[in-house]
C-alpha cells in the first residue's frame, strides 16, 4: 500500500494497527514492469486536458484525500472527504470489515489550486470505510460544499459514475506530498490480493505513476474532465507474491502475476449509487454494490 507515514520511521512491517510506507523521500518517477511479457510504456502524448491542480484535494496526518461529492449532490449538502480504508485513525479494517456511521473530528487541511493549504475541515463521522472489495473511506464533514466554496472559493471534486475505460489519461493528486503523477490507465486486475486483503476490478497505473507513501487515498483524475474515477492506494515495492507492500494480480482462472514498481488504484464509480438525499449512506439503495456491515 501507499501507506501512512507515521510508522516509517520505525519499521518497514505490519505494527499493530498501521503498515510501514515506502520511504518518505519523494523520488522522481522511474520506469518499471509493465502489462504482460512486455513492459507497458507511456509512448505517446496526452490527449488535450484540462489543467489538474490542488483545488479540493486535502493533507491527513499520514495521507492524502480530497473532498468529493457525487452527481447528485446539492450545494447544501455535509461535505465529504474521501481517503483510503486503510488511513483510518483507528488503523487496518480487517477483512471483511466494514464502518459505517462512526463518530470522528478528525481533521484535514484544504489545499488550494497552488497547493496552499488554506483552512482546516473538520469531520463529524465516517459515513464509509473499508478494505473489503475496495479501500476507501469517506468522512463527513461538519461544513457544507456550499460553505467551504464560501470560505475559500473552492470547490468539490465530483466522482464519476461510469466505469474508466484503459488507455484513459489520468492524474494522480497527492495533498500529502503537493505532488501530481500523470500516466494513463493500463488495465484492470480482477482481484488484488495483499496480505490479508483482496481488491476487486482494480486500475492498474502505467509506469509513469511511480506513487509512494503519503500519496494513500490520493484522487486519481480523468485529465481530460477533471472528475475523480479512482482512489490511489498500493504498489509492489519489491517483487514479493502477494505480500504487504507487494499486490499480486488474481485473473478469474486463479493464475497470479506480480509486477514489481507498478502502482494501482481503487475504482469509484460504484459509490454514488449507494448515497441518496442530503448525501446519505444507503447501502441498501438500487445499484449499490459497496460491501455491507
């Protein structure tokens, strides 16, 4: 995973509730293994895109977030941010966990387009999380969209509700590190595995996309409409089979792949349909797939 850094100090192994980070310098993205038996490359330019900033992103205290809301959402709605499961304050949710309407006051600092960090959001609960299926959570601020864009003139991410299509230019936005990675999507892995948890239909980042600790629960932007299709969250550091740090691709005949440097993300898509009015949790919504209590 794209860990918290907090135990990076420390350890490079699973402690207690928290997993050790790749280390906290920010290297410059480097080439690695690619798609099948040949590395897949970033060989042609982006297609024309909207300029990706900061604006709506957010720094934890060991991650990266962003302050999302969904198609449907109105401007008067409790905000919400949205990170990793596995950034939680409360540590690792085990497999096949799953929080739902939790008390918090955490706090995230809002980044502007510059990468300013420009006010303190405060949640009141974890409307979501887990690392079943997916890793993400999603936190409900104490603010509205419409009185964050009143305070600071910014304005919330929106999460698309269609599925990524491969070769899509992508960004990932780190409000940790102030740090973007541009790369396209270079297909899907039925399932993930790592360690104790397994991932499904996740996005698999060309090279370019050399994402470290501190970039967990960074949006991951289509360049060209700005809107969030993904959540950032792991990358095989090493080369292991299906350990933490290091993800293994499951296909649905149960053969395993391992793609040493290659990072991945959580898809989104999936997420609207399980929040109706005043952007309320409804797990049991039509068209929910999100996992359940």
């Amino acid at each position: 995973m794209n860990k918290p850094l907090l135990a990076a100090l420390a350890t490079l192994v699973i402690t207690g509730a928290g997993v050790a980070p790749a280390v906290a310098a920010a290297p410059a993205p480097s080439a690695a293994a690619g798609d099948t038996a040949a590395p897949a490359r970033d060989t042609a330019a982006a297609p024309a895109a909207r300029a990706v900033t900061f604006a709506g992103t957010v720094a934890l205290s060991n991650c990266s977030g962003s302050v999302v809301r969904f198609p449907a959402s109105e401007d008067n709605d409790p905000a919400l941010v949205m990170s990793n499961g596995h950034c939680l304050e409360s540590g690792f949710p085990a497999p096949g966990e799953v929080v739902v309407d939790r008390a918090s006051s955490r706090t995230f600092g809002l980044l502007n387009a510059s990468g300013t960090r420009v006010g303190t959001l405060r949640a009141n609960k974890i409307a979501y999380a887990t690392m079943t299926d997916t890793d993400v959570a999603l936190y409900q601020l104490t603010t509205t969209y419409a009185q964050i864009r009143s305070s600071y003139g910014i304005s919330a991410l929106t999460l698309n509700d269609t599925r990524p299509a491969a070769g899509t230019a992508i960004t990932v936005v780190s409000g940790y590190w102030k740090r973007t990675y541009a790369c396209t999507i270079d297909g899907f892995a039925y399932r993930l595995k790592e360690g104790d948890w397994t991932w499904k239909d996740s996005i698999r980042y060309t090279a370019a996309c050399d994402t470290i600790g501190g970039t967990s629960g960074s949006p991951v932007l289509d360049t060209a409409t700005g809107k969030v299709v993904a959540v950032n969250n792991t990358g095989n550091e090493d080369g292991q089979r299906c350990t933490v740090n290091n993800p293994c691709e499951v296909d649905a005949s149960g053969n395993v792949t391992v793609r040493q440097g290659i990072n991945y993300a959580q898809q989104t898509y999936q997420i609207p349909a399980c929040f109706g009015l005043d952007n309320k949790l409804d797990l049991s919504r039509a068209g929910c797939v999100l996992p359940k209590p």
